[in-house]
C-alpha cells in the first residue's frame, strides 16, 4: 500500500511540473520587425502579419496588438518633436484604440488620465496609459465616461528604425487589476533579436513590388 502510494505521489508530481501536461511555452516570432514574445496556455496568439496580432486567453481575445512603424514616422517627419519622440508619440497614438463612428453616435478618448513609464523583465521601455472613454449618443444627447486601459506602448525601437508596439484590452474585456498582472507577465518576455536592416524588411515583406 505504501508502494502504491508512493507512485501516485510521483505521478502527480510528473503531471505538475512537466511541461507535456499543459504548461509549455510558446513563442510568438515577428520575423519582420525582430521580436519574440513568449507565452503559456491559457494563452494563444493568432497572427494576421504586417505586424498585427491578438492574444487569446482561453480561445477568447485578450488583448490586441500592432505594430507601429509608418505612423511612428510620419509623426516624427510632421510633429518634429525635440525631446523624448517615443513620448510624444505614444501620447498621442494611444487615443486612436478608441475612435469608432456610427449613425447613432461614437466613441473617443480624449484625455489620457493616467501615465506611468516602467521596464520589462528583458530592459524594454514601456509606458503604460489609463484613458477616459466617452460614448457619445446623438439620437438621445447623451455623453457617457468610463475608465479603459491599460494601453501599453513598447519601445522596440532599432538604430534609425523608430517602432513601437502597442498592446491594448480587447473589445469584451473590461479594465481590472488582473488584465494589468497578465499583460504585464507577457510584456516582460518579450525580446528583441538581432534586427533586419530596413531594405532587408522591404524585400521580406514586399518582394520586388515595392521599389522598381
């Protein structure tokens, strides 16, 4: 009897701590801009390329994110920022998860009501925003406000390769303490790789169509 019990506590600990039952991790590679995140169930990652990608937690959207590279640019070519550009831009950009037009009415954040700054697990720069969201109704003239966030803005910059990766609350997941703890655990395994030079991405991801 003791015998039986001692290999039903060994098989426990098998199915615990071996990473064949359930807990292996998984890495997400963006090929195009460089980077790994790195995860575990309950969660998936679905990719949709250029950048773009969600974060399922059990088989639902957690969390969506993007890439920004061309409109981190063309801030910098329009809004010539002098000091801390990263900033200035995330500041700005994170506003846009919000926007959302329709016959009755829309949806904005116009006002950032939180900001902190921190560092991943792997030295990345993050900053991290709490919005105020407003619901506008035009058939009743009513305005509603609530909380979203976080939005977090990861600086995954290159030498001359200004980028950012933004990483927001999907559309059915509300703002909470647990959401913040997540994403905060995967933002820390994110790692950047050796990068690609900026023609070396130009003909990854456009082949011969893009420049003649």
């Amino acid at each position: 009897m003791r015998s039986f019990t001692h290999i039903l506590l060994l098989l426990i600990c098998v199915f615990l701590f071996n990473p064949a039952f359930g807990s292996e991790e998984s890495s997400y590679r963006n090929e195009q801009y460089s980077f790994t995140l790195h995860y575990k169930p309950p969660f998936q990652v679905r990719s949709f390329g250029e950048g773009y990608f969600d974060i399922l937690k059990d088989g639902k959207i957690f969390a969506q994110a993007s890439v920004e590279d061309d409109v981190f640019k063309i801030f910098i070519q329009e809004a010539k920022p002098e000091k801390d550009v990263f900033r200035s831009f995330a500041r700005g950009r994170c506003k846009i998860i919000c926007d959302a037009d329709g016959p009755d009415g829309s949806t904005y954040c116009k006002e950032i009501e939180s900001e902190k700054e921190w560092t991943s697990g792997n030295g990345l720069r993050v900053l991290e925003f709490t919005l105020i969201f407003t619901r506008e109704n035009y058939q009743d003239k009513t305005k509603e406000e609530s909380r979203m966030g976080p939005v977090c803005m990861v600086d995954i910059s290159r030498a001359g390769t200004p980028l950012a990766l933004m990483i927001h609350p999907g559309q059915e997941v509300l703002m909470s303490r647990d959401y913040e703890q997540l994403v905060h655990g995967l933002i820390d395994t994110i790692e950047l790789r050796p990068g690609n030079s900026d023609q070396q991405r130009k003909i990854k991801v456009c082949g011969t169509t893009c420049e003649k």
